[in-house]
C-alpha cells in the first residue's frame, strides 16, 4: 500500500467536501438582481457573453471597497464568471486639448448689414478667415468659430478661458455644430459662461459639456448680442474612438451629512460608486466660501487631501450663477469633508459624480439569471476573463462585442443575515469545516496505525 497516496485521497476527499458545501450561492449576499439578457426560448441553456451595467442599487450593497462582494448566478445557483469590463472594451479617457478659434460677428445682425464669411485651407491644413471679413465696430460682442481638427475623435465638451484682465462678464451662448460652416445643428441651446471677481475672489464657469458627436466645427453664438468674451484660449474634451457602446452618461448622488466640526462638514457616501467629480451647492443666495476637499476611508485617522474648490451662488437682476464641478481622481471612499474658508449658517450639500460601470458576464445554463451583492463575509470568485474572451474572439471575430444586459428590480437574497461579520449560515459553515478537518485526521491516524501492525512484506 502507498501510504503518502492514500492519505493524500483521504485528505482531497475531505477538502472537495468542504469546497462543496462552501460554494457560493445567492442567499450568501443581501440582494439580488435579475439579468434581463437575450436569450434563446426559455428553459433552453443559454450560452453568451453580456455588458450589465451597474446601477446605483447595487453600489448601495457593496460593503467591500473593491466591490469584491458581487457575483452572478444561473438558474441552478451555480457562480458565473462575472467581473469588471476587459479594458479593450472600454471606452478611452477623454482628454482636453488646445483649439483653433477665431471671433466672428454675431448671428444676429441688423437689417441693414450682411454677413459674407470665406474660409479657406491652407496645404497644411490649418483653417483661415478671408482677409476682407469685416468685424464691426471696435469692442463690438463676436461669435466664436472653433475648428475641431479632429477626424476620428469625437468631441464632447469646450472651456473657454478669458484673457488674464477680462472685465467681468456674464453671456448666454447657444452652442451648435456644422460640417460645412453653412448648415448648422444646435448642440446646447443656452449654455452659461461668466468671469466675475467679488471680495478679492474670481468666480469663473467656462466649461460647456454636452453628448458626444463627430464634427468639424463648432460655434459659441452669443444669445443677447450685447455683451462679448474676451478670449485667451479655447480647449476642446476629445475623445478617442473605441468600443461601439455609448459612454456612460454621468449619475449624481448626494452625500449624507453627518456632523459639524467648526468650520468644516463631514459627510458619508451612501454608495460603493467610483467618483471622478465633486460640487459644493451652497444653502444661501449670494454667498461665496472656498473649501478644501478630502476624503478617507471608514476607520481609517488620515484625511487624503484632494482639491480645492471655489463655491458660490449668485441670484440677482434675474441672474442665476453657480460654481462648476471640481473634477477628481476615481475614488470609492465612503467618508467625505470639505472645510470652508468662512462661517456658514448652513451645511452646504456635497454632490458626487459618477459614471456607471459596466461588468462583463458570460453565461452557461439556463435562465434565469441573477446577480448579488452585500456581505461583510464572502467575496465573488475571480475569473480570468480576458482569456476567456480571447476564445470567444476566435471563434466570432475581432469585431465581436459583448451584448447590452440591464438589471430588474432589487430583491432579497440572504438579507441582513448576510451583512453581519458572524452569521448563523457562516457559522455552521465553519463547524462543517471543522468537523470535516477533524474526521481527515482521524481518517489518517487510522490509517498510519494500520500501516504500522500491518506485516512487513
């Protein structure tokens, strides 16, 4: 007899055992979502490949911060592989870029006067206005005309920034778009641009973002004809080509306040969502406050610093003006504090920004499908994905993309048993465990004994 073999069958005996009764399932985390997936006729096994976009229902139940407690499940309960969307089916960063601008008359001339544009290449390409082109009297409010040079990157939004001295302004522009410079579509049809300094503060807003389209031109038309821009620069949001799906638009989600330290807020995330913006919106008309922005982790002493942010909000002579966003690096800490410069009389309110993330899900087994989240005890299992999507390009092609899978209504799964650190099921799963481990030993003791009165051959 091969004593090291047969203990080593006894021992993987015991072990397969306790994976089995150790496999996750559904009731192991507090919610659960259908997959609402194109699937062949119900009951038939469905064999396919899925992009389930995360909602906010299910940040809401992630305990872990790397969202490792989500998984997905068949009709049989068995785990799927489940996990975030492979990067080449991910949309590229979009990035800012200088533009090319020129100023142009208004839209809206008199009567009297005639407007007669030329634009012209030259053979490197750049754009010019014809020389004859008359601009109106000196000071005079102009249009801008922007150039986009952009023949596969799509646009998706435009700063202007004004000249280092600029008076204070405040403009209603309509941005629209054109191929030809003579047909033009409106993109954002009223869009609030300004440059105000107030008790020795710059208040600014000169970022216009809107959904993302292919053009060459682009045309900032000032609404009143009274007052104009004084430009320095424009910069365009481009963005690379890249999978077929759309861009997630961005979600907002308010951050609940917790308490007051002096002049400083602190506020809890209600949600495992991946931040990339901030805003501040004060409670009181005409109040301006700058705060510096951080956030940490639940437990964690340490505040990391992440911007400051000017906040304001203007009500006056029938003007409305608040603070842009303050862009950030992705984050998912749940505890947040902005620390004012001034006393406030009331908490202002903390808004988040996010984009929704999609997952990738590949399916075996019959419908209906689900997925989970919410525990504090167990985590989904990791799958190597990106090989797993290398066999299904072989097999469909390099243009092959995953389907659109989108979630039903929330409803219970282990419920709160599955938050709590020390549940009745991890109990006994653990005393399964150790019941099993404890028979293994014994398993091969008894074995060794015998082995030792056996006669020796």
């Amino acid at each position: 007899m091969n004593t090291p073999r047969v203990i080593a069958l006894l021992f993987g005996l015991a072990v397969a055992g306790g994976a089995s009764a150790l496999a996750l399932q559904p009731k192991d985390f507090a919610r659960q979502w259908p997959v609402q997936a194109q699937c062949p006729a119900p009951g038939a096994p469905c064999e396919g490949a899925f992009a389930v976009t995360l909602d906010e229902s299910v940040y809401r139940q992630v305990r872990r911060a790397d969202l490792g407690d989500i998984a997905a499940f068949n009709a049989a309960g068995e785990a799927l592989p489940f996990g975030p969307m492979p990067a080449e089916y991910r949309a590229p960063q979009a990035q800012w870029r200088d533009a090319a601008w020129f100023l142009l008359p208004p839209a809206v001339l008199q009567p009297s006067e005639d407007l007669h544009l030329h634009v012209t290449r030259d053979t490197s390409g750049q754009l010019s206005l014809d020389a004859t082109l008359r601009h109106g009297a000196e000071g005079a409010p102009q249009d801008i005309l922007i150039d986009v040079r952009e023949e596969q990157r799509s646009v998706e939004g435009i700063v202007v920034e004004p000249v280092m001295e600029a008076p204070d302004f405040s403009v209603q522009v309509a941005v629209e778009a054109s191929d030809d410079l003579e047909n033009w579509q409106g993109v954002d049809p009223s869009a609030t641009l300004a440059h105000l300094r107030q008790n020795g503060q710059s208040l600014s807003r000169t970022r216009i973002e809107f959904a993302a389209l292919k053009t060459k031109y682009l045309r900032l038309r000032l609404l009143d004809g009274r007052v104009g821009i004084p430009m320095h620069a424009v910069r365009l949001l481009v963005r690379d080509p890249g999978p077929a799906m759309a861009v997630q638009a961005r979600d907002r989600i308010a951050a609940d306040f917790v308490r007051q330290e002096g002049k400083a807020y602190v506020y809890r995330l209600p949600a495992r969502v991946p931040v990339d913006r901030a805003n501040i919106a004060l409670a009181d008309d005409n109040a301006i406050a700058s705060f510096s922005v951080s956030a940490r982790e639940e437990g964690e002493r340490n505040w990391s610093y992440l911007g400051q942010l000017d906040a304001f909000r203007l009500r006056a002579a029938g003007v409305q003006l608040d603070n842009e966003p303050m862009d950030l690096g992705q984050t998912r800490q749940l505890e947040w504090r902005i620390e004012s410069s001034t006393a406030l009389a009331r908490p202002p309110v903390l808004e988040l920004f996010y984009r929704p993330e999609r997952w990738l899900l590949l399916t075996h087994g019959n419908a209906p499908f689900v997925l989970a989240a919410g525990s504090n005890t167990v985590r989904g299992d990791e799958f190597p994905l990106e090989a797993l999507l290398g066999q299904v390009r072989a097999k469909l092609g390099r243009d092959w993309q995953p389907a659109a899978a989108t979630l039903g209504s929330m409803q219970e799964a282990g419920g709160e048993a599955a938050l709590k650190a020390y549940s009745a099921e991890s109990k006994r799963t653990w005393l399964l465990w150790a019941v099993l481990l404890i028979a293994a030993v014994a398993i091969i003791a008894m074995v060794l004994r015998l082995m030792k009165a056996s006669p020796e051959a």
